[in-house]
C-alpha cells in the first residue's frame, strides 16, 4: 500500500464512515448473530484496506466490491454457524 497524506487519510475516513453503515447492516441481514457479523466486517474491512481500490471511479463500484466480499464471507461463515 503507498503512502498517505493527511487529506488520504481524511478521506479514506469519511468513506469509511459512510460505507461502513451499509456493509455492516448488510451483514448482519444474512448472520443476525451479532459477534458472528462483527466478526465478518472485520475480515472484510481488513481485506479492503490492504487492497488498493481504483483512484478514479466513483464510489458505487467499491461498494459493490466489498458487498460482494462481505456476502461470500457471510454464507461461508454463517455455515458453519448453524450447528452450533
């Protein structure tokens, strides 16, 4: 991952605080079990933060980016769930 200025990291921020509502609400739709969804968002955030996303697209397309990452995670995981 390069290296960030001050203004990068106020807006990778203020992303985060908009986007993370939307990811984390969708997760929790399919694993309503909260430490499980916790759990879920946090693998995912991480997996796009080490990620460098597309600089000049706008913000539609990594959203559908991490949903579909956080929906794979969410079925993979809540499997296993089930019969606990």
């Amino acid at each position: 991952m390069k290296e960030m200025s001050k203004s990068d990291d106020n807006k990778i921020i203020e992303e985060y605080d908009r986007i993370a509502p939307i990811i984390y609400g969708n997760i929790l739709n399919q694993v309503p079990q909260e430490p499980i969804a916790n759990n879920i968002f946090e693998k995912v955030m991480v997996e796009v933060l080490a990620e460098d996303l597309p600089q000049n697209e706008s913000l539609q397309s990594p959203i559908i980016t991490i949903l579909n990452k956080a929906r794979k995670k969410s079925k993979k995981d809540h499997r296993f769930t089930e019969f606990i």
